[in-house]
C-alpha cells in the first residue's frame, strides 16, 4: 500500500510540472522535474516497501522484488535525466527546432500563434487525460487492492481465530486430561490411602485378636493356677482333716488306753477286793476265835483299806486328771498347731492371693497402657496419615489453581494479542482507507482545477480571438471524457 501510494504521489507530482508546463505555454523545466524526481526517488529509495513495527527494524527488499525503474514505469510522461535525454526527447517531441508561427491581428492587438505540429486538442487530451484515466484506474486499483487486502485480513483474521480456538480446545483438552490424570492419581492415592488405612485396622484388630487371645490364654492359666492353688489348698485341708483327724485318734487312743487303765485298775480294785474278801472271809473265819483279836484286826484292817482305797482312789483320780490334763494339753497344742498352721495358710493364701491380684492389676495396667499407647499410636498414624492426604490434596488443589490461574492469563494474553492485532489491523485499515480517501479527495480537487484551467484557457483562447469555431472543438474535445468521482 505504501508503495502503490508512494508511486500514486510520484505520478501526481510529474502531473502536475507537465499540466502546468504545457497550459501555460512555457518551456518544461527539466530542472525542476529532475528535482523533483530526485526528491521523490530519494524518498522512495529511503522508504521501504512495507511499514515496520521498530523503527529500527529493517525489511530485505530483495525478498519482495526490485522496483522498477523510473524509466520503465507505464506512463506517458518521460522523464527527463540528463541533457542528452533532454535533447534526445526534444528531438524526439520536435521541439529541437522553431516552431512555425502565424500572426494574428486583431482589434487592439496583434500575437504570434505557434501553428502546432499536431492536433492541439489531441496534444492538451493526450498531457491532460491520460494521467486522470491512469489515476481512475489505479485508484480503482488501490479499491480494489484495499478490499482484497481486507477479505485477506478478515481470512487471516478468521484463520487466527481458528488457530486460537484450535489452541484454546487443544489447552481445554490437555488440560481435561491433566484434570483427569490429577483426578485418577487422587482416586488411587485415596484408594491406596484407605486400603492403607484398613490394612492398619485390620493389623490393629489382629494385634487386638492377639492381645485378646493373650489375655484369654494369661486368664486359662490365671484360672488353671488359681485351681490348681485350690487343689492345693483342697489337699493341704485334707492333709489337715487326716492330720486332725490322726491327732483325734491318737487322742482317742490314749483317752482309750485311760480308760483301760482305768478298767485295768478297777479290775485290780476289784481284784483287790475279792482278794480282800477273801482275806476277809478267811479272817473273819479265823478271827471267830479271836473276835477282839479279829475285831481289832478288823478296824485296823478296815483303816488300812480305807486308807489304801483313799490312796487308790487318790491315785486314780490323780492319773485320770494326769491323763485328762495330758490329753488337755495335747489336744490344745495341736489346735494350736493346727491354728498355727492355718493361720500360716491363711497368710500364705493372702500374701499369694495379693501378689497375684497386684501381679493381675499390674499385667491389666499393662495391657491396657500397651493398649492406650497403640491405640494412641494408631489415632497419630491416622492422624498424621490423614493429615498428609489433606496436605497432599490442598498442594494439589493450589497447584491446580496455579495452573488454572496460569492458563486464565495465558488465554488472556492470547485474547489481548488477538485484540491488540485486531485493533492494528483495524487502525491500519483506517489509515488505508483514509489514505485512499485523502488519495480521492485530491484527485477530486486535480480534476477540479484542471476543469478550472480547461475553463480558463478556453476563455483565453476565446479572448485571443481564436474562431468560436476551434474554441467549441477545444471544448467538445476536452469534454469527451465527463467528470467522474472516484468511489
């Protein structure tokens, strides 16, 4: 656009010098042509074919084509580089010679008419409006370059959008399956966690089956000891009872052995006494004779028993209270004995009995703080266990966030590239399209002032006298083309 601008200008400009050259019946200044055409080829050679975002950026012409050369360019006008050119063109205008003239008198005065070696109308149509139907032509050109580059810019547009949407779907579409692959990676961390987690249950209800089955085992035992205490202790009653029952036999024994000493000394008593009688029978058959004798005999006799039967019976009472004092004492030291002992069992029974209920409080103490420091251990296991799944979910949260939030802006940035290409494609279609309107305003105005100077020079023409005849043919012949505006 640039360029085609650029040329448009350059054309306009050459124009211009050769419309004013020409109408005004004065020579072409080569000098200001060929200034003009190096003012504008140095621009042109400064410019580049295409705008850049940087002012230091730089463009490689090469890749895009050379520019023709002025002297190729299809125009009508030639410009002029050097004097051999010039003289060249002169000759070839048939300007190298004098021009034939004619003298025209008139009223008040009197010219000199150069006769032209042509049709000047053909000539002034040939300088004048050949440049406007060249600029019609390529402002319909730059038209239609402009709307060619538009539906170029709405493809490349639309293709961008397609690009982007493609690249927004395909971003939809990782990120889906990262999505799911987080989401897949935290159903089996979740599996694995609570797989883990009944496996340390079911570890936890094995080592508590154990410590039941422990207990119960430590409990057969207790039982079986406790039992077997109570065999003892039947055995050691039963040893007692024998015992008790030895010692009320032994008892019994000598109550018995007293007994028959005391039958066996009532049986000498009564021994005594037949003998006694006997004696007695035998005396007193005696003693008939010897009554006083007998009789003295007989009292003393008498005293004698009595006091050998008080003796007797002295004695007998004294052993039976020997005997029942001996069988007193045996029978109160062996009860003694026998409370002795058991109240020696009784203590040991205690004694035992309290170990083994501080031993049971102590092995229940301990289990149940083995038991409390497990289950603590398993609460902080769970605990923690449970605490690292959260961590791990809250960092996999945040990092989704993060990457969501990443994305957001990456699409945004997108969007505002978009947005920001948008807006510089649409500035730069206003600056063509105000370019080109700027282009047609000033060929509007060109056209407008070279109707002016047809206009001008045709009342020149007229007031030099020229027959009305030539000055109607000037006029059709300039407006054989109609004014037409360029859209």
């Amino acid at each position: 656009m640039d360029r085609t601008g650029h040329k448009g200008t350059f054309e306009k400009q050459r124009v211009k010098l050769v419309i004013s050259a020409l109408l005004e019946d004065q020579p072409l200044s080569t000098t200001g042509v060929l200034s003009s055409s190096s003012t504008t080829s140095n621009r042109s050679r400064n410019r580049t074919r295409y705008r850049t975002k940087a002012v230091s950026s730089e463009v490689d012409e090469s890749l895009f084509g050379g520019i023709k050369p002025l002297a190729q360019i299809d125009s009508p006008i030639v410009l002029l580089r050097d004097k051999h050119a010039i003289q060249k063109t002169f000759a070839t205008l048939g300007w190298d010679h004098k021009p034939e003239t004619i003298q025209l008198i008139t009223r008040d005065m009197v010219r000199q008419l150069i006769v032209p070696t042509k049709d000047p109308q053909t000539l002034c149509h040939n300088f004048i409006f050949t440049p406007q139907i060249i600029l019609n032509a390529k402002c319909h050109a730059i038209r239609d370059a402009q709307i060619l580059e538009k539906q170029l810019i709405q493809k490349e547009l639309d293709a961008e959008e397609k690009r982007l949407d493609q690249m927004m779907e395909v971003e939809r579409q990782k990120s889906i399956q990262r999505q799911e692959e987080l989401d897949r990676k935290r159903r089996e961390e979740r599996i694995r966690g609570r797989r883990h987690i009944v496996q340390q249950m079911e570890k936890n209800q094995e080592e508590r089956s154990l410590l039941a089955e422990q207990r119960e085992q430590e409990k057969e035992h207790l039982l079986e000891y406790m039992e077997q205490l109570q065999e003892e202790d039947l055995r050691d009653m039963e040893r007692r009872h024998q015992q008790k029952l030895k010692m009320q036999a032994e008892i019994k024994r000598i109550n018995d052995e007293s007994q028959k000493q005391k039958a066996e000394l009532l049986a000498q008593e009564k021994l005594a006494d037949q003998m006694v009688m006997e004696f007695t029978k035998k005396k007193m058959a005696r003693e008939a004779e010897f009554e006083a004798e007998q009789e003295r005999i007989r009292r003393e006799k008498e005293k004698e028993i009595a006091r050998l039967r008080a003796m007797q019976e002295k004695a007998q009472d004294y052993q039976a209270e020997q005997d029942a004092l001996r069988a007193k004492r045996n029978q109160e030291v062996a009860d003694r004995e026998w409370r002795r002992k058991e109240k020696e069992n009784a203590q040991k029974k205690m004694e035992t009995e309290a170990k083994l209920r501080k031993s049971r409080l102590e092995q229940v103490a301990f289990k149940e703080h083995s038991l409390a420091v497990q289950v603590q251990r398993d609460r902080d296991e769970f605990e923690r266990l449970l605490r690292t799944q959260r961590e791990q979910i809250e960092k996999e949260r945040l990092e989704e966030e993060k990457k969501a939030t990443g994305r957001l802006q990456h699409a945004n940035e997108l969007r505002r590239q978009v947005r920001e290409n948008q807006q510089k494609q649409v500035q730069d279609r206003i600056a063509t399209f105000e370019e080109g309107r700027r282009l047609r305003e000033e060929a509007q105005r060109r056209r407008e002032r070279i109707e002016d100077i047809k206009k001008k020079k045709i009342e020149e023409l007229r007031a030099t006298g020229l027959p009305e005849k030539y000055c109607i043919e000037a006029e059709r012949k300039a407006n054989i083309l109609p004014t037409t505006s360029v859209n």
